[in-house]
C-alpha cells in the first residue's frame, strides 16, 4: 500500500468506535460543547450588534439551526465516503464556479451566487472551502509522502484552478480562503523547506502581478487605506477609524451590554456582519475580546488533536487543513478590524449574521468529528 508509512495500522483481536452516547451518534462532545458556547455567546452580541433585532437574531437561529443539521449529517458519513467522493465533489464544484461566471446572480458589483430552480440561492465558492482540502488530501494522499515536486505542482494546480474562478467573480478574500485551505494540505504532507522557499519566492515575483494585472482598483484602495486610514477619513479611512474607535473605547471591562455608542449611533458599519468584534470589544471590554479568544484557541486546540490522532494521512491532511482554515478566518476578521490587515470581507465565524458561512464551518467540524469518532481503537 502507497500510504503504509503514514497509516496507523491499530489491527487487534477485535475492534470498535470509542464510548460515549455523543461519540456512538459520532459527535464529539468536548468540541460540540465549545460550539454551541460560542454560538450561544455570539447571538447576545448579535442582538446588539444588529440593533436590538429580534428579527436578526430568530434568522440566525434558524441558520445555526440548518448548520447544525448540517454537521450532524457529515459527521455520520465514514472518512473513506470523503475520499471515495473527492474528485467528484471538486469536479462538481468546478462546475457550479464556472456556472457562476456564466448565469450567476449578481449584487453589490460582484457575481457570486447561483439562483437554480427549486433551490435557495447559494454560494458555489464556500462549498469549495471543504472540496479543494478534501480533494489535495485524497491526491497526496494515495503516494508516498513527503510528495515529490511533480506531486507537489499537480497539488498546486489542484488548489490554483478554483481560486482563479473565484477571483474571477470577484471575490479575492474567499479566493484566498479557499487557496490556503488547500496550500494547509500540500504543506502538512511534509512540503520540504526547499520548496516551501521555492513557493515563497514564487509568492514574491507574482505579488507585483497581481496588484498590475488581477486585483481591482477598489481592492488597491483597501490595501492603501490600511496603510494610511487617514488620507480618506470621511470615505475609504472610515470603517476602519471607526472600527478602531469602537475597540479602543471599551477599554478593560467595556461599557455594557447594549450600551456601545459607535454601533448603536450607527458610526460603526456592518455592525452585525463582518465588524462584529468591534461591538464586542465596545461593550465587553478587554475582559469579553480575551473569553472569545479563549473559546477560539480552545476550539483549535481541540481540532489539532483530532488531526493528530486520525489514523491515517488522508484524515490528518484534512482535519489539519480545516483547522488552520478556521484559524485563518478568525485571525483575518480580527486582522481587519484592527487595521493590521486590508478589509477582505472575512466575516467572523460563528458570531457574525449570515447563513452561508457559518453551515460550511459546521459542516467543516462534523467532517472533522467524523474522522475522529469513525476511529476503531484495540480492545485486546
């Protein structure tokens, strides 16, 4: 077998999946637990957030409802029916981005959605945040690892293909999310650091290409309004001014729950979407900005141990990939609102309003609870 080097053969008298009335419904409780912790604690600062609309925050009930649903059923599914479907889901996915450019919905200057008949509107690009990891984990991992450069460029040209249609819609910021989820893959397959130099030296020559060629004028701007928010206070400077002013009038224990200024006189835009942080960070103080962090870092840990403990290179590659996707979103929202990072459009995962983000995470986390809870430990 190709991948007998990276798999942990546990061949015993007899066999059978860990204890636990959660973990037999394959759920793993510690990390559902931290989930519902945060989901539960985001809908409080969503009702601020959104000022004070209970209509907000049933929708996004209703959302965390569909998402668990959602991440119940991939965790039911065996590990081996993700690598069995791989190629299919990523050519499916392919697809529906190239539907996109073709008779996707359009708003706001960017086409994104698909409209088919009989089904909600949707998103075909957050869909490829679980296809293109799951599909470079099942390419590398059916050959010896650490991949050679051959292995590595057909990987690579797995992860850039999606990316290109999606900076195509355009929408740089999920094009990016999607790009790392797979390079997390390539990377945790044991890239040599030889390649990885190689790779950043690539980054580097294509950086001036990209600004001169792919990206667009507005997101040029976001770029120099990171660098200098001051230039244009009353236009491009001002989500960030404002951001920036909401966090650092919270100070150490914030100014109540429902009493932030910034968000609730409408200074601080989207609020209740990508800005969310801010309105915590008003409100809870220094005291609420580090219990989030808290519950985040605890979250990843938890995934680090399922991929970790996964019992072979394809689960590890997966479960590795998704958790550092999901720390990426976290440090890419929080990065933004900050000013250390250009506004991308990263919402905040499990806290801020929307539907689409928050069924692809959870469906992200049952796939990871199905890779650990689908483990068959000795007995004897």
């Amino acid at each position: 077998m190709a991948e007998r080097d990276f798999v942990r053969h546990m061949q015993g008298p007899s066999l059978h999946n860990p204890r636990g009335l959660l973990n037999r419904i394959h759920l793993d409780p510690i990390l559902l637990v931290l989930l519902l912790l945060l989901l539960g604690g985001g809908l409080f600062v969503l009702y601020s957030g959104g000022d004070s609309s209970m209509a907000i925050v049933e929708s996004q009930v209703a959302r965390i409802g569909v998402a668990l649903v959602v991440m119940f059923v991939f965790a039911q599914l065996d590990p081996s029916v993700y690598r069995r479907w791989a190629p299919w889901l990523y050519a499916l996915g392919l697809i529906a981005l190239a539907a996109v450019l073709l008779v996707g919905v359009g708003a706001k200057g960017a086409q994104r959605w698909l409209a088919l008949p009989g089904l909600p509107r949707f998103q075909p690009s957050e869909f490829m945040k679980l296809a293109v990891p799951i599909m470079a984990a099942w390419y590398l991992s059916r050959h010896y690892l650490p991949p050679r450069f051959s292995r590595v460029a057909v990987a690579l040209a797995i992860v850039f293909l999606p990316m290109i249609l999606i900076v195509e819609q355009p929408d740089l910021g999920t094009a990016l999310l999607v790009g790392l989820a797979g390079l997390f893959v390539v990377f945790f397959a044991g890239l040599s650091w030889k390649l990885l130099g190689a790779f950043f030296g690539m980054a580097g020559v294509a950086a001036p290409v990209m600004w001169f060629f792919v990206m667009r004028e507005y997101q040029k701007q976001r770029v120099l309004t990171l660098l200098d928010p001051e230039s244009d206070p009353l236009g491009a400077g001002w989500n960030i001014i404002q951001s920036k002013t909401a966090i650092g009038s919270g100070g150490l224990m914030g100014k109540g729950w429902l009493q932030g200024t910034q968000s609730h006189l409408d200074f601080l835009p989207e609020s209740h979407t990508d800005f969310i942080v801010a309105v915590l960070a008003e409100e809870f103080g220094f005291i609420g900005v580090v219990a989030l962090m808290t519950l985040y870092f605890l979250i990843i840990a938890r995934c680090l141990y399922i991929a970790v403990n996964a019992q072979d290179s394809f689960g590890r590659l997966v479960a590795g990939a998704l958790t550092m996707t999901f720390f990426i979103y976290v440090f890419v929202n929080i990065g933004m609102v900050s000013g250390i990072l250009p506004i991308v459009g990263v919402p905040l995962p499990m806290v801020s309003y929307g539907g689409t983000s928050i069924v692809t995470l959870m469906a992200a986390f049952g796939v990871m609870m199905s890779i650990h809870t689908h483990r068959r430990m000795i007995t004897a």
